[in-house]
C-alpha cells in the first residue's frame, strides 16, 4: 500500500528543499567554484530523504542500525552537505567553508573527514558498485531479516560507465531487496545533453531487463518521491531502482534546464540572461521569493 504524507508534511518538505537550494547558492558563492545545476534539481529528493524516509540519527552518526545513503555523483556534494547541516550532522554556517583549505567540506565527499558520509566519491560511475557490495555483505552477516537499507544517489551521465552495469547485473542475480538507487534523471552532463553524448534511453527498460524494479517519476514532486522509496522499500526479491525525472538548476528560472550550469557556480555561468556580477544575487532573490509564497500558503 502506497503512503501518503500530510498536507501539511508536503507544506513543510517544500520550505526545507528551498532552504537548503538557497544554502547551496550561498555556498558556491562562497567557494567561487562547484556545481550548480545537479544540486538545486536535486533537491527535493534529499528533502525527503533526510528530513522524512531515511533511518539515521545526526547526533549519532555512527548508530549501527542506521540506513546507508552513497552518493556517487560526488560533484553535487552541495546539496549532500545542506541536508546534513540542516538536518543536525553540523552547524549550517560550516556551509561557507565549501572547498576552502582544510575544510572537511570538499569538492566531493570525504569519508574520513566528515562523519555521517558512508563514502568517498570522486570518480564517477563507482557509487552503485560500492553500494552493491555493501548491502551484499550486510545480507551476508545478517540474512535477509536485515531491515537497513542502502540508497545510493547517481547521477544518468554516469550511467555511461561501463562498471556500473556490472553491479547493477550482479545485485539483480542476487536479488539483493534492500538496495535502492536513485538516478538523477536531468538529463544533461558537462558537455552537453545525455542524449548527444550517450543515448540512454530506453533507460527502464535496461534496469528491468537486468532484473531491477523500476519506477520513474517527477523529482520534484514530494508525494511520488516518498511514495517510490515507500515501495521500494516493499519489494522483497528484487533490487530497486528510481529514476527521477528532475529539473537541472531548478527553482532559478535563468538557470533552469541549461547545462552550462552544470559546473559553474553562481557568478562563472553563461551570462546572456543575467550578468556574471549579479547571478547569486538574482538568484538568492528568485528563491527567497519563493519561500515566501510557500510560506505565505502554510499561514
């Protein structure tokens, strides 16, 4: 059975996915470097992942029993680090210290460094096989009453790594239950659209055909983001995956569905729309005018 979240629970999850996009402006504007694009469409995801679906404690990183989140496009490590800030892993103002020298917040993310990151990432395409391997051993020591689950972020460019196929072959054959991937389905990658570079498509298709529940949905829309993990969740003899069809740069209309913002922080983007000098500005603007609005309905 699908479960459906509280008005007022989707009310909520909309303010904290637009404040942890403003954090990732400010962030970059901080940096002066990073990726943009991948971390706003994004997201709503992690809202729902870090203040609603995943098992984890922040005051606790280490609990034993908590869910595995890998994030294995690390550059969109931004938005990783807004939802753990804002959701108690450590004080939202370290945010500013993205990408400075000794700064446990890098470029991508650092498992020794920051407690709560399951994994280092850095290379693409590595995630899901870690994932793989990871929730492959917990069955092992465990069995299969084992109720932690292992989510792994990708990203669909990735997806062009050849290893990454042989993971998801291997934990078909397995049926390993409680892996969850999430495919950031933007569509774009650093030099242009996923579908110019390397097709994809049919992308569900392929999943199924290696033995994976598939489900696609809207990234941006919270009840089919909670829903999906809900029936992952449920599958019992299978590995899941969902792609989620997101919008890169969303919630900054000059940035919106381009990827020339998929590396550029605010400031470093094409500047046809609106000039270099005021792009974090303008779009510190668009998004507190927006949270206003939600706001405003939540009164």
């Amino acid at each position: 059975m699908r479960e459906y979240l509280h008005p007022d629970k989707i009310a909520k999850l909309e303010v904290i996915a637009n404040d942890l996009r403003e954090s990732v402006i400010d962030m970059l504007m901080h940096a002066g470097s990073g990726h943009t694009a991948g971390p706003l469409g994004m997201a709503d995801v992690f809202a729902v992942l870090y203040f609603h679906a995943l098992r984890h404690d922040p005051k606790n990183p280490e609990w034993s029993d908590r869910d595995r989140l890998l994030l294995s496009n690390g550059h969109i490590c931004p938005i990783l680090y807004a939802a753990m800030a804002h959701s108690g892993y450590f004080p939202v103002e370290e945010l500013k210290t993205l990408r400075k020298l000794g700064s446990r917040l890098q470029g991508h993310p650092h498992r020794e460094w920051l407690p709560g990151v399951e994994s280092t990432s850095g290379p693409l395409g590595e995630g899901i096989s870690q994932a793989v391997g990871m929730a492959l051993a917990e069955r092992m020591d465990h069995g299969k009453q084992s109720d932690k689950f292992f989510y792994c972020i990708t990203g669909d460019g990735e997806l062009g790594e050849g290893q990454n196929w042989e993971a998801i072959l291997l934990a078909g054959k397995e049926k390993i239950h409680n892996l969850i991937v999430i495919v950031d389905r933007n569509n774009i990658q650093i030099d242009g659209f996923t579908e110019d570079v390397l097709p994809l498509e049919p992308l569900g298709a392929k999943w199924a055909a290696f033995n994976w529940h598939v489900q696609e949905i809207d990234g941006h829309n919270l009840e089919d983001i909670n829903g999906a993990i809900h029936a992952a969740k449920a599958i019992f003899n299978q590995p899941s995956v969902i792609i989620a069809h997101t919008i890169p740069g969303k919630g900054i209309d000059f940035m919106s569905r381009r990827f020339e913002w998929h590396g550029n922080p605010p400031g470093k983007g094409p500047a046809d729309v609106v000039p270099k000098e005021a792009q974090g500005e303008e779009a510190l603007r668009e998004l507190r005018t927006l949270r206003g609005r939600i706001t405003s309905e939540l009164d």
